[in-house]
C-alpha cells in the first residue's frame, strides 16, 4: 500500500489500490560503453544513473458520478501545485515506511469510466531515484517519537555521533546504513587549523572566530555567517560510506558544537 506525503492513503480519496504496483528495486541505468579497436566486445567506462519509475493500479466504486467525479477531480488536485504543473510529493510503501522517495506524477490520469466504478494507473516518477530515511541518522534511538516497530531497524542499530561540543581534537563515530553519501556539516564556534578527515578526505579550514559554518557537500554550498562563500575553505569530495565512518577533528584552539545532518540513502 502506498503512502502519501507522510499521511494520505489512497482510501483518504476514496479510491481503492489495486493489486499489482510496480517498485523497482534499483533505478534506471545506461552503461558508458566503447568499442577498441582491436579488442573484442565493448569497454565499460561508466554508468549513468537515471530515474526510478512507479507504477500504481487504482479503482473507484462510486455508483452517483457527480460524487465520482469530484473524487477523481480532487485526487488530481492533490499531485498538481497552482499552475497545473506536477508538484512533488513524498512516496513510502507500508512494507518500508521508514524510507521515502520524493515523486512526480508522470503521466495524465485518464481514468476508464463504468456505470458504477472506474480504473486507471498511476505513474510517477522519482528524477532523484533513492529512497532517503524519513527522519535524520542522528535521530535513530529507542526513545523516537517517529521510529516504532514497524521500521525495519534492527535492534542494536550503531546509530550516530549527535551534536557536540569540542574543546579538542577528537574521533567523532558517523553511521552510514545504506549507500555511500555526502552530508551536510554545521559548525558553530572559533578554532585554529580546524581539518575535518574522513580516510583520504578532508575539509580544511582558515582560522575563525565566533562564526557558524554551513557545509552542503553534496550540493557543494558553503555558508560562512549566512553569507556564501565556498572558497573559504578546501572542499573537494566528502562522503560517508556504508558501515562506521570514524572522522577525525584536528585543529587548535578549538571551542565549537559541531553536528553533521543527514539521511540514510537506498537504492
């Protein structure tokens, strides 16, 4: 059963899912491939990762077609902003609630209208194609709100350093439960020298004073005071990887609270 921005089932419509939804388990892909001379078959250079396409059976019973028609009319609504164009929405299935893909209704729907009933499927389109946890991996712990039984943690999940305060340098214990990421990094504070090192990569900091730091490393943002300014500092790749991500924290003169934000990543 599909699940809505969170909350909506498609019964909150009045509709009914069909049997038979298509989830792909991984997304669309083409392989980068070239032919060398000489050499039999094709070389592999690299993958191209595309869109991961859903797809819905749904009906209706409705014996008045006004009251059918505005059913219809408002599940409509529901997938398009105020100009008619498809919104996003969040996507989860009662079998994974804990994971959602953020989606576009991709084609009309165009529903086949009997006398008491009507069908038609549902597309949609996930154009980033991973499922990201619903709540935060520091946010993974036996006393949430949002996690219950019905998520698929396991006990004894490693879970994740929170927010800390540093007065010297230190080893900081980042979980990574799915694919391999690249997290957000807020840092508040003054420090000398300050590196950020996770194996091979590294963040590299001027000296600074009483500034608050907000590092996108996935979108390749830096905030320094509110204010963009990526070349403040050395950012190349940094990510964290399947399993326990043990990042360093050197520097001098350290005094800040520094937080790393992030979601778990699925195929």
């Amino acid at each position: 059963m599909i699940i809505l921005d969170g909350q909506y089932k498609l019964s909150d419509f009045g509709l009914i899912e069909e049997t038979g939804h298509d989830h792909p388990s991984t997304p669309s892909f083409s392989n980068v491939t070239f032919d060398a001379t000489g050499r039999d078959g094709l070389q592999y250079m690299d993958t191209d990762i595309e869109t991961k396409t859903f797809f819905v059976p749904v009906g209706i019973v409705e014996h008045d077609k006004v009251i059918k028609q505005k059913k219809l009319r408002d599940f409509a609504r529901f997938w398009l902003d105020d100009y008619a164009k498809p919104r996003e929405v969040k996507l989860s299935l009662d079998y994974e609630k804990e994971k959602e893909y953020t989606v576009r209704l991709n084609e009309r729907i165009n529903p086949t209208r009997l006398v008491n009933a009507g069908r038609f499927n549902l597309f949609l389109t996930a154009y980033d194609p991973y499922a990201y946890n619903n709540v935060l991996q520091d946010e993974i712990n036996w006393g949430s709100e949002t996690i219950d039984f019905e998520d698929s943690y396991l006990l004894g999940h490693e879970g994740s350093t929170t927010e800390q305060t540093l007065t010297a340098p230190a080893t900081l214990n980042y979980w990574c439960e799915g694919l391999a990421l690249k997290p957000k990094i807020l840092i508040s504070g003054s420090a000398d020298n300050l590196v950020i090192k996770n194996g091979t990569q590294e963040i590299i900091f001027p000296d600074f004073a009483n500034a608050d730091w907000s590092i996108d490393c996935k979108e390749y943002e830096v905030l320094l005071n509110g204010a963009e300014n990526f070349n403040a500092l050395k950012l190349r790749d940094f990510w964290l990887y399947n399993g326990m991500n043990n990042v360093e924290i050197t520097g001098s003169n350290i005094n800040i609270t520094i937080r790393f934000v992030y979601r778990d990543k699925w195929e």
